[in-house]
C-alpha cells in the first residue's frame, strides 16, 4: 500500500457488486487507498444510494440482479446531469459487444478482475483528474455566463442613461429632423445629438467616437452635457467646439478622440453653419436646383489638440426653406461586402443621383447598403435636417428656483467690448443671463436673445468690420462676406461694442432698454428699412426681424446707436 | 495452467491486503461459492442462468487465486449459449468437483488464523 501514491483528496465512492467477496475485497482495497466507500449489492440499491449520498465515483459490476449495472449506469449519469460522475465497470466481459453496451450506459472505464490495486488506484486517480476537470469547465462556463449575464445588465442601463441623454434634445421632437440610427450605434461610438438656442436656431452634432464598446460610450456623457448646456445657454458653435475639444482632450485617454460635424441652422437667418472635424462629408442639399454642395472636414476630430492649437473656424452656407442638410457617419461609407470592397463616397453620391423623392433618400441609402453587403452594420447613422420656417422662439430651457420676490428692477450697466475681445469672446450668453435674473424678461428670453444676437452682430459686422451687407445677395457673395468676415476679425485691432442696459419699474411690471453702440460708418437706417422683405435676397432680413420681436426699436448717431425696448407687466 | 488449483503468490497478496479483514474475505468466498455450486446444479436446465452464475462464480474465483475454477466458469459461461446439454453438464460437475478440490486448501489456509 505505502508504494502507492497519496490520495489529494479522499472522495467517496459507490461500489456495486453481487459478489460478496468480490465486495469485501473491493472495497478493503478503496478504503485503504483513503477513500469512503458505499456498498450496493444490485443495481437499484446502488441508485438509491447515489441518490442519497451522491459519491463522485461509481464501480459498478455489470450483471446482478433485481437491475443490472447497464441500467443502473443510465440513471445514474441521468441523475448526475452536466456533472461528471466517472463510473468504471468492474468486468473481464470480452466480447467487443458487452463493452460496448458497457460505454453505451455511460461507462467510462473498465476494470478486470482478478482485480490488480495498482491499476485500480491508477484509474481511480484518472477518473478523479477527468471529474475535476469537468467540474472547472462547468465552473468556468458557468461563471463565464454569469460575467456575460452581468455586462449584458451594464450594457442596458448604460443605454438607457445614454438614450435618455442622447435624447433629452429636440432630436425627436423637432419635426424637422429625420434620423437613423442603428439600436447599438451609441456603444459602437456614434452620437446623435439637437437642441434649440435661445433664438430657436438648432444646433446638431453628430459625433463618432473611435473605438468601440463601453470605452466608446463614455465620452458621449460630458460631450452631450457640454452641448445641451452651452447651446441653451445661447454660446455659438465656436465657444461650444472649443469647450467640447478641451473638455475630451482632458478625459480622454490619447489614444481617443471624436470625429464630429457640428450644425447650426438658422431658419431666421437662412443659413447653416457648420464645422467638420474628420467626419464624411455631409451636404447640405438645395432643393430648387438639386445641387450637393459638400460639407468637407477641415478640422482634426475633438479631443485631439490642445485649446492654442484648436481651430473653432466655421463655414456658412445660404439655405432656402425646404432645403436640407445631410450627415452620415463612416458605418455607411465603410460598409464592406464579402469581398471587403468598401461601400464607398462613389456609391453614395450615385444613391443621391437616383433618388427621386427626397423623403425616401434613408430608405434608398439603406437598400443599396443591404443590396452591396446583404447585412446591417450596427454603426449606421444617418440624420438629414430641413430648413423649416416658424421655429417657435423657445424660453430659456433651465428652470429657475427663485420665486421672483428678489428680481432686480432698478439699474443700469454699461459695456464696451474692445478689439481682443470681439476676435474671439462672445457676451451675448452673458448678458442673456444677466437679464434673465429679471423674472418678467424670462418669457421673452427667445425674443431678448435673436434681438441682441442681430443687433450685436450689425453692430460687430457691419459696424466694426465694416462689412457691407449686400454682399450677401448670391450664394458666392455669402460665401465672400463670411470669408471677409473672419479675415477682417483676424486683423482687428481697434474698434468697439459698447452695450448699455437699463431697467426701469413702471406702474404695471417693467422696463428694459438695451443701447447697442459701435465705432463705424453707419448706415442710411431710413433707405435700409424701406427695402422691401424679400425672400430672394439673403440680406437684410435681421432688422426685419428686430423690428418684429420687441416693443420699440430706434436708430440714432447715422445707425451707430441702435435702441430697443422690451416691457413686461405684473408678475402672477 | 489448468495444474495449478490455488495460486499462492494471490493468496499472499490478498493476506497483505486485507490484513485483519483476510479470514473473513476467506469466509466469504468459500460461502459464497458454496451457494453458487448449488445454483449451478440446480440450473441444468437454464443454459442463461449457467452463463450468468458462471461469469460471477469465474470473478470471484479469479480474484481469490482459485486459476482452474475460474478456467472452468470461463469455459462454462463462454459455452453457455453453444455448448449441448451434455457438454454442459459435463462442464458443472467439472466445477463441482473443483470447487471440493480447493475448498480444503482455503479451509486451511483459513485455519492459520483461528483464534
């Protein structure tokens, strides 16, 4: 005995045997190996105690009576399910066909008499080896499926909190946009994202993330809050890319970035404006003509370049009611076929070329996608905005938690914003916020920020650049004013904006005057307004507009001095 | 091989084994093997109770060194299914009188251990 190997771990195990002595003999062998030993004397005994005890280990001679081992072996590995319960058939049965009938119940091994211990305990330590083994697997797979139970939960809520970010925009309720997107694109980085300003333009990001997955994901959360926070704080797409850029290029790991298209689409000033950093190229789509005109990126993705090195550069095109702007991002492109040929620009552009009714355009791009690779990827998106007039002017978005009891109601201040800061600070969302401590302003604040936004650019454009508006008559000119537009900016280095803020309290509620001065030449305020408002014609369109929006409006120093009125009544 | 009655090399082998438990494994097989002595004599008639008796009678004998009797079982369960009447029964007096053969030898090796 002491020449035989140490036993790991004693295991119990059943022996079912008719003989006695072969029994006795049995099972003296097994208990001096270190093992614990059950004794059945037919196969229905062995059962019931493998029910009752269930050993690791069955020996299980083959005839016996009541119920042979063949049976017996059957339910016994019926009993022990996905576990692997060894059971060796102590048996000098010859012929190939009992040994078969032996592996068919689910034998695993055999054991001759005369019964030799060495080989016994040799295939007894076997036999354990292959258990353990089927045990860890099953261990394992089990906890493999738990692991994947658990990323499977992540993953949903993690889609949930991002949907509800995602979504908490104007992205389905405006009814201007039409979007696609595939149910996992979020976790293969793609991000969708609108919201009005102040003024009721919409601001539209879509974004894609590199990588995939979880880490993909992530950076969606602060992007999506820096967006929806700025935009309806009323900042433009300069000071939002810049804040988003240094924002991903604080978290993100080097290795990760966003690739983003960033729109601002004016129904008011019939225009888009749009900043493309690595994204295919979008187009923005005149319907009267059928022209494309492409949305190129000239910028490196988000969250690439440190805040000196960052160019916020916009471009703007003209767009007439109707027209539409598209997006896509590269999961359309990059459709592969079998052969790994990419979808491609090419075959895009021939989906445009044959489309004949512009609302069917996703579904014709989506037919050719299933018609070039047979399958969806699941890092499609696809969004495509018309410019729609009467956006409603929307109220400030934030809620505010004061009652209005201590609202200031009597006071002035002035501001003059010289050279250096007119390059590259805009103070319209800080004063919009300074006049928004009045309560009564509030429900204007729509209103109270188109018409400081208009008159602050007549003031910046026209005044201190200099720029004259009928440039804009023609698509081409447009694209020269805001050429001109940042040349100017760039080499500016005198100049001024003053603005003056008055409030006053009146018997009914109140008053707010807003003075906006600038150093330039002026203008003949009588010829302008004469002009008829003229859909065709790109200029002239914002004092129109000022004109509707508040109370009273007066120009005075040649139209370098432009006032405006905006009153509100007693408080519920 | 059909000489050797009782293999002694088994028998030592088992004795080291067994150790105290050596007697009874003795005890056992001598009654045991009585009963199926009997069974076979009273299964003449039954070619697939011979076979069946024989195959178990064939192990217990092999394991306790008993190499002829369990050459005779071999045969016996083997030939169960072929083998006439005749040979048969040739064959369980064959294992009767084997069986009365060695019985004395393990009644005195089991006498080394009384008391």
């Amino acid at each position: 005995m002491s020449s035989l190997a140490p036993v790991l771990e004693p295991l119990t195990i059943l022996i079912a045997e008719d003989s006695a002595a072969d029994l006795l003999l049995l099972s003296t062998i097994i208990r001096r190996q270190g093992h614990q030993v059950l004794t059945a004397t037919n196969g229905a005994q062995a059962v019931e105690l493998f029910t009752r005890e269930r050993p690791q280990l069955v020996l299980m001679d083959a005839l016996m009576p009541v119920m042979d081992g063949f049976e017996a072996a059957r339910r016994i590995k019926q009993l022990a399910g996905e576990a692997l319960v060894p059971i060796i058939f102590l048996t000098s049965l010859r012929e190939s066909e009992a040994l078969a009938q032996c592996l068919d119940a689910g034998g695993d091994d055999f054991l001759p008499k005369p019964y030799n211990q060495l080989i016994l305990a040799a295939k007894i330590n076997a036999m354990d080896r292959l258990r353990r083994l089927q045990a860890t697997v099953l261990q394992q797979r089990d906890q493999i499926a738990r692991h994947h139970d658990y990323l499977l939960h992540e993953q949903r809520a993690a889609k949930a909190v991002f949907d509800k970010v995602a979504h908490s925009g104007c992205i389905n309720a405006a009814p201007n946009i039409r979007y696609l997107q595939s149910p996992y694109a979020l976790f293969n980085g793609d991000l969708l994202l609108a919201a009005y300003t102040p003024s009721g333009d919409m601001h539209v990001l879509l974004g894609d993330f590199t990588g995939h997955g979880l880490p993909a994901a992530v950076g969606a959360m602060p992007l999506a809050e820096v967006f929806y926070g700025m935009t309806a704080k009323g900042y433009g797409l300069a000071q939002t890319l810049r804040e988003m850029n240094a924002k991903l290029k604080r978290i993100l790991p080097v290795d990760m970035f966003c690739c983003a298209t960033l729109l601002c689409l004016s129904a008011q000033r019939r225009v888009v404006e749009v900043w493309n950093g690595g994204m295919p190229e979008g187009y923005v789509h005149e319907v009267a003509t059928g022209k494309r005109t492409p949305l190129v990126s000239r910028h490196l993705p988000l969250g690439v370049l440190s805040a000196q090195a960052f160019d916020d550069g916009t471009e703007v095109w003209p767009m007439a009611l109707g027209d539409r702007v598209f997006l896509l991002s590269d999961g359309v492109l990059d459709t592969a076929d079998a052969n790994d040929q990419l979808f491609g620009a090419e075959r895009l552009q021939q989906v445009f070329a044959a489309n004949r009714e512009p609302d069917r355009l996703f579904e014709d791009i989506e037919r050719a996608l299933a018609a070039f690779r047979g399958q969806a990827r699941d890092d499609v998106s696809m969004v495509e905005i018309t410019l729609q007039a009467g956006q409603p002017l929307r109220a400030a978005e934030p809620v505010y938690a004061d009652s209005g009891q201590s609202c200031p109601l009597d006071w002035s201040v002035s501001f003059e914003f010289r050279a250096q800061t007119l390059k590259s600070y805009n103070p319209l969302p800080y004063l919009l916020q300074l006049l928004l401590e009045i309560h009564g302003l509030r429900g204007q604040s729509g209103a109270l920020y188109s018409v400081m936004a208009e008159l602050y650019s007549n003031a910046l454009e026209h005044g201190v650049l200099e720029l004259d508006s009928r440039l804009k008559r023609d698509a081409q000119g447009f694209a020269d004013y805001y050429r001109q537009r940042n040349e100017r900016l760039g080499q500016l280095n005198s100049g001024y904006v003053r603005v003056h803020v008055q409030v006053v309290p009146t018997a009914t509620g109140g008053k707010m005057t807003l003075r906006i001065e600038d150093r330039g030449p002026g203008f003949d305020v009588e010829q302008v307004l004469a002009r008829p408002m003229d859909v065709d014609r790109l200029s002239g369109r914002g004092l129109s507009l000022v004109r509707q929006l508040s109370s009273d409006v007066r120009w005075s120093d040649g139209g370098r001095s432009v006032c405006v009125e905006f009153c509100w009544g007693a408080l519920a | 091989m059909a000489e050797i009655h009782l293999d002694p090399d088994v028998l030592s082998g088992l004795q080291e084994v067994m150790e105290g438990e050596y007697p009874k494994l003795l005890d056992t097989f001598l009654d045991d093997s009585q009963k199926r002595v009997e069974a076979l004599r009273k299964a003449r008639d039954d070619a697939k109770a011979l076979g069946r008796i024989a195959h178990s009678f064939k192990g217990s004998s092999g394991n306790l060194g008993a190499v002829r009797l369990a050459e005779l079982c071999r045969r016996l369960e083997d030939g169960s299914a072929q083998l006439t009447r005749v040979d048969l029964d040739e064959l369980v007096d064959e294992i009767d009188q084997e069986f009365a053969l060695v019985r004395p030898l393990y009644e005195h090796e089991r006498q080394r251990f009384q008391l």
